[in-house]
C-alpha cells in the first residue's frame, strides 16, 4: 500500500517522510489513532516506503560494511528521493501483496482447536485478504472474518517466541527487517518476553506497532516506542474518498462524511446500513421515554437489543449526531447551518425538548453507551439503564448520576 491510497493524514504522511530522508527513524515506532482513522494503512504504506527499492532510506549496515564513502548525515542524491513508495519496483509489488520476505506482521489470533498453540503466520492466508479489503476494519471485524465468533483474540507468549526467532535472521532482500504488529493490547504480560528486543534489536530493525488505545499497552513496551499520533480523519477527506471509491453520491456523502465523526470505517457502516430507519427508531424511543410508558419502553428495548452491536453503535451514534446538530442550530442559527431537511426538522424538536446542558448531557451518556457496547455490554441492561437515565435528563432537567 502506497501512501497516497491511504486517506488524508498528510502531515503525518510528510512527518513519516521526513523520519526517513532525516535519518531520524527509530527503531520502535507506535501509530495510535483511534479506529477508522487509517492507523493500519498508515503503516503498511511507510513499511512499503521503508523497502521501495527507490526511495533510498539511509544506508544498511551491510552498505556501510561494504563502503567507506557513505556518509550518514549528508546522504547522496537527497533532493530528489520520493515522498512515496514508487510502486513498481520488485520490492513494492511485494509489499503491495504482503508477501514481502521482510515485513512481518503480528496480530491477535485465536486457536482452530482445543489445545493448539496459534500463531499470527498460521493465519496469514486470511490476513491477507482482510487488509486488502478491509484496511480500516477494527478487531471487530478480523474476529468475525476468521470465524472467532464470541472468542478471545490473542497474541500469546508463543507468537513473542516467534517474533524473536524472525527476527533472529538476517534480511533477505531489504536493508530492514520489520514486523508490523496490529493491535498491541491484546498482548499481555507475555510481551515481557520481547523488551530486551525491542530495545536492543539487530542492526536494521524496526517494530511498528499500530493501536487504538494507549492505557492498555504494557508500559514497559511503551516506554520503549516513539509515539506517532494519528488525528481523527477530516470530515471533506471522508466526504471525497466515499465520493471517488463507492461512488456515493455528493449529497449522501457530505451526511454520512459529517456523522462518522473521522472514523472512515463508521463511514462505511452507515452507508452499509443506508436504508435503516433511524429516525423513526428513535421517535420511538423518545415517545416510550416521555408519552407512553414503560410498557413501551420494555418494548423497544426488546427491539433495540436483537439488533447487533454495530447497529446499537450506529443508532446512538445517529441520535448523538441530531443532537449536535440541535445544538449548532441553536447556536449558530439556521441561515448558517447547511443541513438536510429531515435533520433540520428533528433538530428543532430536540431543541424544544431540551436546552443545550441537557442536550450535552445526553451526548455524555450516548458515549458512554457506545463504549460499553464495543465491550460486550448486555444490551437490554444498557438501554434500560440508558432510558432511566434519558428521562431524568429531559423530564426532570437533571442530569442521572447513579441509577
């Protein structure tokens, strides 16, 4: 993957650059960004910069050995190295297959059968295949596309072994070695075994670690990395890429762009599940909360909780998007706010329903819902919980601390 397949991030792709034509590269790296955001692509495109046979990244220790005249710091032909893996060279079709001899990659896995030992490589056929179409798929999505089902994802003490045996040997074709391990947090205290490693690796070594969540990292592995920031994707980069690669039209994409929050594969769920009924769900929702009772309300949650985590995720991240619009156009004002004109109708009812501090309460709690269900949270006793807390919110004008 080349760098300019990979969506915005521009002055993370030009810092990336300047690490290798300055010579500033460490031997660690971590990308953290949070999901949707192009970590994983981000990675795999400066790997493939790191081998691209034109790109001409400082000088391996085998080049050094070999010639007295190279000079580090004053590196020959400079002003003219590219800013992106050229693409065409044997090293970057490689790469560009994930079949190059010198980029490992490391992810969490899960064992075929009771009592087997899983490694990353005994599921590198899938892998392929994942990140191919699925670049800006979380855990999530890997789990389910190698049939975890409800199962634990690992990267075990065997996998570290592994690792350290790989990267043992000497390169075969790139003056790097590099393993690229996908989402570090789900290496436990086993990953002990590979600091020593990490901060003493052989000569022309490079870990890239790519993850979405800093606090549960192992520190010490945290310690030895140097942390690259990867920003929320820009809501114009979302709008133009569902433009040009699923040919959404303009006006769908500017919508869904503006809902996904910087998160490019929320982006692709929302338009997966296009034709979904949102607002009527959640008119529902509001009248059970406020009119009906809980006779409905026990109803709809009913109906809420059969329909899939990543549905319950769109939904709440549905509502918290009206509810920001409510609010800018309570703020900014309507001649200012170009919005569709279902939003613009909904918006105003929230705005006759709540003021802006009960209106950010409810965001507080939509995120915080979202949180819980990406771990597993029983949905009827999330959104029953969510509905108590809703009624306080809008009915009492308080915000439900502890119910």
């Amino acid at each position: 993957m080349s760098f300019k397949k990979v969506i915005g991030q521009k002055e993370t792709k030009k810092h990336l650059v300047e690490l290798v034509q300055h010579n500033r590269l460490s031997h660690a790296l971590l990308f953290l960004g949070s999901e949707g955001s192009g970590g994983l692509s981000l990675a795999l495109a400066f790997a493939q910069y790191i081998v691209c046979e034109n790109t001409s990244p400082r000088p391996s220790t085998k080049e050094r050995e070999q010639s007295i005249f190279i000079d580090d710091h004053l590196p020959s032909n400079n002003e003219q190295r590219l800013t992106d893996a050229c693409g065409v060279c044997p090293s970057c079709i490689k790469a560009q297959q994930f079949i190059h001899p010198d980029i490992h990659f490391s992810y969490p896995v899960i064992p075929r059968k009771s009592g087997d030992k899983p490694l990353s490589t005994d599921y590198i056929s899938e892998w392929r295949e994942f990140i191919s179409k699925y670049p800006y798929g979380n855990v999530y999505d890997w789990l389910q596309f190698i049939g975890a089902e409800n199962k634990q994802g690992n990267i075990t003490a065997h996998e570290c072994n592994d690792i350290i045996r790989k990267l043992s040997l000497k390169s075969f074709e790139s003056g790097y070695k590099i393993l690229l391990m996908w989402m570090p947090e789900y290496l436990g205290n086993e990953g002990n075994k590979l600091l020593k490693l990490i901060e003493e690796p052989p000569a022309d070594t490079l870990f890239i670690l790519v993850a979405e969540n800093e606090s549960l990292i192992l520190p010490t592995i945290l310690s030895r990395t140097q942390l690259i920031k990867i920003p929320f994707l820009e809501t114009p980069d979302i709008e133009t890429t569902l433009i040009e690669r699923t040919k959404t039209a303009p006006d769908q994409a500017r919508q869904v762009a503006s809902i996904s929050e910087g998160n490019y594969r929320e982006a692709l769920q929302i338009l997966q599940h296009a034709d979904e009924d949102w607002q009527g769900l959640l008119r529902e929702w509001l009248n059970a909360v406020l009119k009906t009772g809980p006779v409905a309300q026990v109803k709809w949650i009913e109906e809420i909780s059969k329909l899939g985590r990543e549905r319950q995720k769109q939904f709440l991240r549905y509502f918290n998007h009206l509810l920001e619009q409510a609010i800018r156009l309570k703020v900014i004002g309507e001649a200012n706010l170009h919005i569709p004109e279902n939003e613009k109708d909904f918006a105003q009812r929230l705005n006759k329903l709540a003021g802006i501090a009960q209106q950010q309460a409810i965001i507080e709690e939509l995120d915080k819902a979202t949180y819980y269900i990406e771990r597993n949270a029983n949905a009827k006793m999330l959104f029953h919980a969510l509905t108590i807390k809703l009624y306080h919110i809008v009915a009492h004008k308080t915000v439900a601390t502890v119910l």
